[in-house]
C-alpha cells in the first residue's frame, strides 16, 4: 500500500497538477466579445474562486470598471460551471497623486454577476443598479506559445468502456516527452520509463492562454487512436493539461498529461 501511495505522489508531482485540476478548468485569461473591441473582462483564478475585472464605459461614454469575487457553486446539468458573487463600484483618489490612500477607497455593492463557463465559452450576467447585461465571451489570445520543449513526466487517466473489462481502470505513464512544434502541427514522443513508446501528431490551437491539440497517436505496441489535449499551459517550468482519448481496447480515455521542463546541458 505504501508503495502504491508513494507511486501516486511521485506522478502527480511529476505533472506538476494538484488533484483537483481534473475538476475545474483554469479560468485565468482576458475574456471579450471578438466583435466589440474596446471593452472586456480579465480573470484571476485561484482555487474555487474567480476575481474579475469588468471595463466597460456609462451612458457619458466616460469608462467605468466593476469587480466581483466569484466562488464557484458547481456544475449544471449541462456540465458548465457557475460561479456567481456580488458586483462592486469602487471609487477612489484621482491616479496621479504621489501615494495613492487607500482609506479614501470606497466600494459599493451595485448588483450581482454569474459566470457560466465551458472553460472555452463563457456566458457572462451582470446587473448595475437594475440594470441587466448578458454576453458571451471567449478568451482573448495576445500572442500563440511555443509548447515544444523536453518535459519529465507523463499521463495519468482513467480507462473506460474496455474490452476486456479487467483493463477499465486508473492508468499512470510515467514517460520523458520530446515536443516538437512547427506552425500549428504538434508531434509528441512520449518514451515510458517503464519501457515502449507513443507518438502524438496533431494540429495545436491556441485559445487565451492555454491551447488545445487534436489528432491521433500510435504506440510502439500497436495500440492508436485519436486524443485530445486540452488546456495545455507551458511555463519556463514545465507543460500540463487534460487529456482525452480513446485505444484499441476502451472507448474513453480521461485525464491529464504534463511534465517538468528538463534543463539544457
């Protein structure tokens, strides 16, 4: 059991993803409307909780900005997740002063926001003093990452739907990965630490952020199938993101791949 445990704790460490990544994507980013430039809504996320930025402009035209803290309620039956909480106005000390005093700060509550999102798609509801706005946003990309790279570390997922039976279960690929991008085409070789190899091919999209890559694998033991990463992050530390697929022998695959960026000689 120990060694069981001690196996788990190294893996997830290893993708650098705590254990409840799976359930809740990372919202941070700057969300718009791609055909209403000028005004937009930025995302901090921490935990079960979101801390957005609305700008947007008065009926003067003279530009306005509310906050909310947003904490997250679950999923509906749709599968999107809703995060709702209080909106506020903030007002404050002209921006020019030598030392801005934040005693002088006042916050007042003008009505209440919900944020309902795939991850991808978000459908935003906000009220200012009666009034109700409803839009649909998406991330707002700034610049495509290059997510290739070398990276220790591998997929953990759950198998579903297999034949036989005896293979449904938790799978953990401990593996070094080779990411090599050129354009939009993504090709992954995943060499286990316990022995085999995969690779991955697919075409990467960026989406805020994060990005998402769509294509099909094939391993050295003739097990292929098509997959898809989603979410994928790439820092100067390492990569990770969620990933679905299906093999051979089971109709899902789920769960997360990531690694640790290994140094250059």
């Amino acid at each position: 059991m120990k060694t069981v445990r001690r196996f788990c704790l190294l893996a997830t460490l290893a993708l650098g993803l705590p254990a409840y990544a799976a359930l809740l994507p990372n919202l941070t980013d700057q969300w718009w409307v791609p055909t209403e430039s000028g005004w937009g809504a930025a995302v901090f996320h921490e935990g079960d909780t979101l801390f957005i930025d609305i700008f947007v402009y008065d009926t003067n035209s003279n530009p306005v900005w509310f906050t909310s803290t947003a904490v997250f309620l679950g999923q509906i039956g749709s599968g999107e997740y809703l995060y709702t909480g209080d909106l506020i106005a903030t007002t404050g000390a002209y921006y020019g002063l030598g030392a801005f005093p934040p005693n002088g700060v006042t916050r007042t509550k003008v009505g209440t926001l919900s944020f309902l999102t795939t991850g991808t798609s978000t459908k935003l509801t906000y009220t200012v003093n009666g009034v109700t706005v409803n839009r649909t946003l998406a991330r707002q990309t700034l610049k495509a990452q290059d997510v290739s790279g070398t990276y220790y570390g591998g997929l953990i997922y759950e198998a579903s739907g297999c034949i036989p039976a005896g293979l449904n279960g938790v799978v953990n690929q401990l593996a070094t990965l080779q990411v090599g991008q050129i354009g939009s085409t993504v090709s992954i070789f995943a060499a286990s630490i316990g022995g085999g190899s995969c690779n991955y091919t697919g075409a990467y999209q960026q989406d805020g952020h994060v990005g998402t890559i769509v294509g099909n694998y094939s391993c050295a033991n003739g097990d292929h199938g098509p997959f898809t990463a989603s979410e994928v992050e790439v820092t100067r530390s390492g990569i990770n993101g969620q990933f679905n697929g299906q093999s051979q022998a089971c109709n899902k695959l789920t769960g997360q791949l990531g690694g640790v960026r290994m140094m250059n000689p």
